[in-house]
C-alpha cells in the first residue's frame, strides 16, 4: 500500500535529510565485527553577536543560523516580538551569524545572572523568563484530539535527519491539523529557537497555534512556549514537575506521552475537544515509533 | 518466571526510585478524557559556589549534591583530579551547595569564554576541555561483547526513576560486567557530573571502567568522558559527526545504538572482543526497551 505523502506540501519549512553539509557517512563496525556504514549528523560552531558584542558559540547542525540567532535572542529576552531587526548576516566559513539592531540592549546586566535550566540548559536569565511569563496571557483556543493524532502521524513520517541519523531533536509549528515548520537540531532548545525566530521574522500570530516537540517537558520548554505565546504543547517524551506546575500557572495546555493512541494531558486540559473515536486509532508500529520509551514507561500513565 | 535481581547487589549507588523528594504524583486526564494519576520528576535548583564564589544554579533532581558540585567543577575544569577539597556543604532549605578548596582558583577568567556545547549543555570552556583531552592518553583495556551485552541488560531491568516516571537520562559507571554507579539526572549532563563527583570522591582509578549513557554521543559527552581517563563510552542512542571524531582522535571506544543485539563502533573498535555469540543474545522486547528509537532509525545502522 503506498503511503499518501501528499501532505508534506503542507509544510512552509521542514527537514532536508538530503543536504550533504548536515550530514556525514561514517566507517565502523556492527556487533558481529562486520564493516557498516552509517549516517550521523554534523554538529558545527556558530557564534552569534548582537551587533559588536559576542553573545555565545553554539553547536548547531548548521541549517537556517538566521532563525537560530534571532530566536536565541528572543528566547534570551534580549530581544522582543515587535522589536526593529535592520541586518542579519552570515558567513558560513567563519561560522558566525550577527544580528544588526538600532540600538545595544541592556543584555550586559542580564547576562550577569544565569541560570542552567534542566534536561537542555543555554544558561538562561531566569528571573526575566520567569517575569516575562507573568506577564502573557495565553489566548483561548481549542485542540481537537483528530488534529493531534494527524498531526503526531504527519511528523512521524516526514522525512527528517531523526529517520536518516537519529540523535537529534525536532520541534514543530502546527495550526490544526497542519505541521507548518519543522526544524531539528542536536539540541531541541536550538529547534525551538529556530521555530522562535521564523515566527518572529514572519510575525506570526501565535494564538491559533500548536506546538510539537520531540524533547521532554521540562520547565524550559514551558517557558520558551508561552514566552512564544503558543497556547498548546505536545510532546512524545515525559514530563517534569516544574514543567507541570509552570504550565498550570501560565495557562498552557499541556500534552506528554502522545505515542499512536495514547496521551497524557497535565494542565489546561479545557481546551481539550475529544472529537476523535480512539479506538479507530492506530497504535504506533516499529514503523511509527519515534524515541518511543516503551511499554516500561507507558505503565506510568496508568497508574 | 521469576526475575533473577541478584545483580543488583552489584551497584555501589544505584537509584531510589521510592524516594518521596524525587517525584511527585500529578493528575491529569488521558485520551478519553479519564482522570489519571502519573509520576513526574521532580525538579530544583542548586546553586553552586566554590569557596566564597558563586559559580551556577543548575536545575537537578537533587539526590547527590555533594557529587553533583564536584563534578561539575572537574567537568569545567574548575578542580583537577588530585586538587585538595577540604568540605563540601550543603543546604537543603537554602538549595545551596559550597565546595571548600584550600586556595583560589583561577576559574574566572576561564568563565570569560564559554561555548555551548550541542544536545545537553552547560556552557563549557571549550578550548580548555580541548587541550585537556590533547594531554590525556587513554588506557589500553578491552570491553568483551559478553560483557556489554549483560550490562545492557542489567542497566535497563534496574529499578530507577525512568521506570518510575521517564523524562530523565542515566549514566553507568560499569566494571567488565559489573554496573557500579548508577546515576540520574534531568539532564545528562548532570547525571555524567554526579558520577565524576563520586569517581573524584573515591579515588577510583578508572582504566578498566566502562562508561554507559542513555544520551547521545555528541563531541561533550566524549570529552567527559576522556576527561574522566574513563577508555569506554556505550549508549543506546546515536552518535553526532564532531562526536565521532573527537572519540577517534582520543583513541576512546565508541558504541552507539546499543539496543538488544544490535550495536555500533565508530571508534575505538580494536578494544572490543567478540565474544558472545550474537545468536544467544534476546532482543529487546517492550519490556526491555528504553528510549528506544525503534526500527526506523536502526535501519541507519545496516546501510
């Protein structure tokens, strides 16, 4: 049975698993002793500056550094939504990205204090991501659970580096039951960035949207989602408590352990409509697993 | 049939997947709208000082604390191996942890200079991980297929907290067929630190160890582990290019993928003995399978 592939033109932005720069085939041997060939992804520095002030040196696959800077950046709070981008250049044989705005931010201070935030950590300014989410009001919306499991099957079987390497983390912006930008990264708080940064740079209205991540569901996830003004946010992986409780307090509907029929939902399950007949979904095959943890772990939403 | 858990006498440190202060229990709803209880973990900050000087807040599950800082400090090059640390105190209400040497170091200036290195990271600094490891000659030291197959099975049936609720990495510090150390993290980075921390602690001499991750092989997890003169680094997940390249240039055996029967060398193979017929090996069924990126992404390994 051929597989309808039909709606990877729904896609704005998604994975090139062809392009030769984001990976490498490597020699090396299998468990028998046997030679093997196989594909791994390519990590590369990046060193992004905000006009003449170096900010950071990140290791990236090395796709869409403009998106990458500008959504550091935002998720940093060293910028924001509305502010003025007059320039971003790159060059790809120094490896580093400079964002051009009118005016030096007052970052300097910001960078003072850093806290590592769990599972991926950047070392974020804490105390002002932490205030910025006070100060967002997360947008009524709804999530029907049909547009999740169409969502969650259109991103299992988009072509990635995921399918082509492993060892990477995707992020995806959906509207509905749409994945519209699909941006992986060895790092998943590169992919969400990423998507940050298209957002920014397309100023897209965030409050109709949901977002999908491969990583766990930590308190950084949460913060950089609400700080994007998403209202929803899914992921395959589990949660963490702070995550939990952070969600709770800013209103985000959040969604954990989304693997063929089964979900978990934790915070903001009201703008859940369960308009899907479970039983006509199909479970996750090998051929749709995706990091899946298992059954082991699947015990744990039961209990 | 009854499980044989005898091994588990083995571990010096192993997880306390019934520690109260490690998890929570949070209700939520599942796909059809039914309430749900479910284990999530737990989350907290620490903040970190050498002497009278703050270094970070990491975010951590909290267990360890005392090895967690003194990893940390080993893995940034903060404290050598052999350096004299005259107390490690820590407060539980204040979520503070203070590590005593003797005398300053010199650790500000190398603070000036971070790079963020990719998948988990913590802001290292990088050149000087990348001359640390140029001065390190690893250990000569075998690792039998027999050894690594009982390991894995070992490792994945041992009660932990990713059996317990997910949503959090392991890292092993094993010898021949023997898990000694056992530790988890929300990060991996932190669960490779609290191993460091107690390697320090203990004097270990770590030529004959081998180093088991669920994380990916990226160029940070290889650095710690040459860092730690630790000859073998095994995880079932996949590898990055810069990570493969720097394992071979430090001459560390590198094994990645190794799920069931099934792994992958890319560096390092003439450590490895082949001697565990492959046929006697089960594969992992659900109930071993952890983290497992199923067979979409072993197909990578047979190209």
């Amino acid at each position: 049975m051929a597989q309808d592939l039909s709606f990877l033109d729904d896609y704005l932005v998604r994975p090139d698993p062809a392009a030769p720069r984001l990976g490498a085939t490597v020699h090396g041997i299998d468990q028998t002793g046997a030679p093997v060939e196989t594909r791994v992804v390519t990590e590369r520095a990046l060193t992004l500056y905000l006009n003449a002030q170096e900010i950071v040196t990140m290791m990236t696959i090395g796709d869409h550094p403009d998106y990458l800077a500008l959504g550091y950046l935002l998720n940093q709070n060293m910028l924001k939504r509305g502010d003025i981008v007059t320039g971003i250049d790159y060059d790809e044989e120094l490896e580093v990205v400079v964002v051009r705005t009118p005016e030096r931010s007052n970052f300097e201070a910001k960078l003072k204090k850093k806290t590592l935030t769990s599972g991926c950590a950047q070392g974020t300014a804490f105390g002002d991501l932490m205030e910025a989410i006070d100060e967002i009001e997360l947008p009524r919306a709804e999530l029907r659970t049909s547009w999740l499991y169409a969502l969650t099957r259109k991103i299992n079987t988009t072509p990635s580096l995921y399918l082509e390497a492993g060892a990477i983390h995707g992020c995806v912006l959906c509207a509905r039951d749409r994945p519209l930008v699909y941006m992986e990264d060895v790092g998943r708080h590169n992919a969400v960035d990423k998507v940050a940064g298209w957002m920014f740079q397309h100023d897209v209205d965030p409050s109709g949207m949901i977002f999908y991540t491969t990583g766990r569901l930590t308190s950084e996830m949460v913060i950089k989602t609400v700080r994007m003004g998403i209202p929803v946010l899914v992921s395959r992986s589990g949660f963490t408590e702070w995550g939990v409780e952070l969600a709770r307090k800013a209103g985000l509907t959040l969604i954990g352990r989304a693997r063929g029929k089964r979900f978990v939902a934790l915070a903001g399950e009201d703008r859940i409509v369960f308009d899907q007949d479970v039983d006509l979904v199909e479970d996750e095959g090998g051929k749709h697993r995706r990091k899946g943890e298992g059954a082991m772990n699947e015990r744990a939403e039961i209990r």
